[in-house]
C-alpha cells in the first residue's frame, strides 16, 4: 500500500452526528520531494564533504 504515493484528503468523522467531520490534506511524501536521490543506507557510498581539520 502507497499511503502517500500522491496528494489527497482523508475525512475523518470526530462527532456523533453525521456531517461532523474534519478533512485532512495528504501531500506525496517520496525520495524526490525529500530531496533524497541518490540517498545510500548500504554503506558502500563516497563521502563528498570531508570535514576538514
């Protein structure tokens, strides 16, 4: 399941009658909009910003 593949809304009831609702907007969260392409966890990545001493 892709829950935030892609913008959306989810209506969620918070009352006891019908109509009492709130709608919450869902925006796509991926690598891109995180600005994390090319992003590696596998330890096998070069280090570009040395700290220097």
């Amino acid at each position: 399941m892709n829950v935030l593949a892609k913008d959306g809304s989810m209506k969620i009831q918070v009352g006891a009658n019908d109509g009492e609702t709130i709608t919450i907007d869902l925006k796509k969260i991926d690598s891109d909009t995180l600005g994390l392409n090319g992003f590696n966890v596998n330890g096998k990545g070069t280090i570009t910003n040395k700290l220097q001493r």
